[in-house]
C-alpha cells in the first residue's frame, strides 16, 4: 500500500515534518515523487517505526543501568 507522507504521519502518530525529515535523511525509503509530493510503502514506514522503537528501547535500557550505577557508587 501506497501511502502519502500525511497519511503515513497520522499512521504512526509523528508529525508530517517529522516524517519527511526522516524520509530525507534516508531513514525511511522514498518509494516515488509526486510532482513535490513524496510517497512511501506502508510496509517500510512500519519496519522504520519497529527499527524506531527498538532503538529507543535500548536507549532507555542503557539509561537505566548508567543510573542504577550512579546510585550503587552513591555512599549513602
């Protein structure tokens, strides 16, 4: 499924600016142009989204463990 850069911005709940950026800086694929409209498949906006999530999983992961030990090296 083909979608446009709106559609697939309220799809995913991020902003249309927001998704172009990411289409712009080769982090979701552009599919074709449009005249000046970009069009992506749904499929890779959803492998972008899961890719997304998985690094901000990881991030969150690492932020925990760097504050558990700040908090254990803490002498209480």
């Amino acid at each position: 499924m083909v979608l446009t850069t709106q559609q697939a911005a309220n799809l995913v709940k991020v902003s249309r600016p927001y998704l172009t950026a990411r289409i712009d800086a080769g982090d979701i694929p552009l599919f074709q142009r449009v005249g000046n409209q970009r069009r992506i498949l749904k499929s890779d906006l959803l492998a972008w989204q899961k890719r997304s999530r998985r690094q901000q999983l990881e991030a969150l992961k690492q932020l925990g463990q760097s504050v558990t030990e700040e908090y254990e090296a803490v002498d209480l």
